[in-house]
C-alpha cells in the first residue's frame, strides 16, 4: 500500500456514536477556515475518539461539559495518548460544537481566592462603568492581581491598612525588577485604577491613586529615541517581499501604519466595510468607541487593495488583514506589534512598535511646520497635551526648529 492509498484510507474516517451527525458538519466548517486537508483528516479522528469515548460512559451530547472534557484528556493521557489531547488540539471540534449549541459553552472558572473574588468585581467595574477595551482591562487585571497577592496577610486585614508608602515601594521595586519601557505607559495608569476602584469599594479607606509616582521615566531611557526615523520607516517598507503572500499583506499594514499614524489595533480591527473605495476614505474604530473617517492615501489604498485581489485567503472573517495560517481569522493586535518586530529585525534597524511610526508621524509633521492642532487632528486627540506627548523631539531636533534670537532684542 503506497502512502496515497494510505492519505485515501485516512480520509475514510467513519464517525460513530453521538458526534456522527456532526463529522460531515465538521469537516467543511475546516474547510472554509482554510484547514489543510491532512488537518482535518486529524480533527475528524479527534471528533471519532470522543464520541466512541463517550458511547463507552453512557454519555449523550449535551452531556459534554468542560469537566467531562477533562475527564477525557485525563483518561487518554494516562494511557499514553498524548496526540490530540491537549486544549489547543481539541479546540477546533468543541468549538465547532459549541458554535451549534450541540454541547455547553465552556465553563467560567469560579472565584475561590479573595483575590479571585476581589478581580472579578474589579473585572466588572472596568468593563461596565469604566467601558474599557477587552485587550486593556486583561492587562489592568494582570497588573493588579500582581499588587494584590504582594500585599503582607491576608487580603481582607492588608487592605485596610495600605499605605501610600506601600504602594511607592511597590513601585520602585517592580521598576527595579523591570527592564521594559512600557512601565509608565502601562503599569502606573493601571495601578491608579485599582486603587481608585479600592477606594470606591470601600476596601481602602482613603484614595491612594494619588501616591503613585507620575512616573517621567528612567534616567537611561531618556536618551533612547521613542520615535522611529524616517529612514527607519523607508528601510522597514522597503525590507518587504511584495511577491510573496507575507509581505504584500505586511507591506499594506506598514503602509497603513505609517501614513495615517493609526494604531495598531485599529489597523486589526479594519474590516472590508470600514473601506469606501470611490469616496477614498477608511474608516477607524479607536480607543474608547470612537469611530472617525479618514482620507485614505492612494499609495495606501493601492497596497492594501493588492493585498486584498491577490493574497487575502478566502475566510468567512470580515477583517482586511487575514493570518497566513489557517484558521483563518482577524489580526490580533499583539500580531501588528510582533509583525512590526520582525519587519525591524529584517531591515536591520532598531526595533520600534506601531506606536513608534504613529510618534515618528507626529514628529515629522511637527518638523514640517504643522501645528500642534494640525497633529491632534491626524492622531485623534482628544486633548492638545496627549499631543504635546506624541510630538517631543530630542533636544537636536527641537534645536533646528527654533529660530534665531534678534541681535539687540529687548529681554
């Protein structure tokens, strides 16, 4: 038997048991996400060994809750099976039937830690009363899990006796474990959330956030230029393979991130209906619901609509800018700064982040003589001192812009 009679055999796969109405289902829901058809043959398998696991213990469909999943990977991993078992593996197949309502959603991990609890409601209050972004409550919840379970005893006696000089030595500790940048930027506005949050609660009797430092950053990373240049820029653009499925769609993000200085989650969440093609404008869903219409460059609309006619993979998925892997979904924001990244390291340039091509926008247009109105309008400013942050030069820069003083001008 040649290994092409050995594909067809494995292709064949027979679905028995209570999932067998489901297996044809299966395999072109795979299909249309972009599965290869050796990958499907191997969740096909994976959906064959679950059902006749659960004709073995009596089990009927609806029956497959997240424990009862456990309990097989638990019992095929104690015989040695270790293919298949893990929760990525098994992702595809549950979520395919819980998409249909054939078996319960996955369970919510219950609170049991005063922590747990002390998250969960912290969870509530960001989401409904603060209507934070999904990607920045996960992050102000890493954060303050990490400050409470620091705190001395036990949560319910070290709250009421936090001090400001706690959460200083907080601060300064993690600063000094730290070797990011991405301290004061992230680390200090979460910390001042939860410590508002605390004290409306009442966990804390009085407001804290003010002690936490205003953080103007570390001595030696000052010198560290937070924009990217503008010959980084071209040298990122032009590092990008424009034949290949990769760099045409790499090539249009870049592009997209430099002329307009969106974000890079704005650049993830693009759909194909945020782009009217005969008006030539893009529309941009921002920080905190807001939704504006910008112009959109020819240069840009040309790149992404090559993208689109001759890489994009066919995907149900509405985003502009698809993974190159299948399943075929939507960017995730993380994606665009990892993307950003490598696009540095393969330029040979210092590596620089979406938000360093948004800062190196600002710059230049401030070096062109843009006022500082002019920059909050492309950047999206609510507030003209969110743009005074966006647009500090080095003193070099700031240097070449400042004009001469008058010989025998009064002072």
């Amino acid at each position: 038997m040649d290994a092409e009679d050995v594909r067809r055999r494995r292709r064949r796969i027979v679905v028995q048991g209570p999932l067998a109405p489901f297996a044809d289902g299966l395999r072109e829901d795979l299909a249309r996400q972009g599965f290869s058809p050796d990958t499907i043959v191997d969740h096909a398998h994976r959906l064959a060994d679950l059902s006749r696991w659960l004709v073995e213990r009596g089990l009927a469909t609806g029956e497959l809750t997240t424990m009862v999943v456990r309990e097989f990977q638990q019992e095929r991993r104690s015989v040695g099976v270790r293919a298949g078992t893990s929760e990525r593996a098994l992702a595809p197949v549950l979520g395919y039937l819980r998409r249909l309502g054939a078996v319960p959603p996955p369970a919510a991990m219950a609170a049991v830690t005063p922590v747990d609890v002390l998250l969960s409601e912290y969870r509530r209050y960001l989401e409904n009363e603060r209507g934070l972004a999904a990607g920045t409550v996960k992050h102000y919840l890493r954060y303050a899990r990490t400050f409470l379970t620091g705190l001395p005893g036990p949560l319910e006696e070290a709250l009421p006796r936090l001090s400001a000089g706690q959460v200083i030595d907080f601060v300064r500790d993690w600063s000094t474990r730290r070797r990011s940048t991405a301290l004061d930027m992230v680390t200090l506005p979460a910390l001042r959330s939860l410590l508002r949050f605390l004290h409306l609660a009442g966990r804390v009797p009085s407001g804290l956030a003010g002690a936490v430092p205003a953080g103007r950053g570390r001595p030696r990373n000052l010198a560290r230029p937070r924009a990217a240049g503008r010959g980084q820029v071209r040298a990122v653009l032009a590092g990008c393979d424009r034949g290949s499925a990769v760099g045409r769609r790499d090539y249009a993000i870049l592009l997209t991130l430099a002329r307009l200085a969106v974000r890079g989650g704005e650049v993830a969440r693009l759909e194909l209906t945020d782009i009217d093609w005969r008006a030539g404008e893009l529309t941009v869903h921002g920080k905190g619901g807001r939704i504006d219409v910008l112009p959109l460059p020819a240069d840009v609309g040309a790149a992404i609509a090559d993208y689109l006619l001759h890489t994009r993979p066919a995907t149900a998925a509405r985003n502009v800018f698809i993974t190159v892997k299948a399943p075929f979904t939507g960017l995730a924001t993380s994606s665009v700064t990892v993307l950003v990244g490598a696009a540095c390291a393969r330029a040979g340039v210092s590596r620089f982040g979406p938000h360093g091509m948004r800062h190196a926008a600002a710059c230049d247009l401030l070096a062109a003589g843009a006022s500082m109105e002019e920059i909050g309008q492309l950047l999206r400013h609510a507030q003209q001192r969110t743009t005074a942050i966006y647009a500090r030069l080095d003193q070099a820069r700031l240097a070449e812009l400042a004009r001469p003083c008058p010989q025998g001008a009064p002072r």
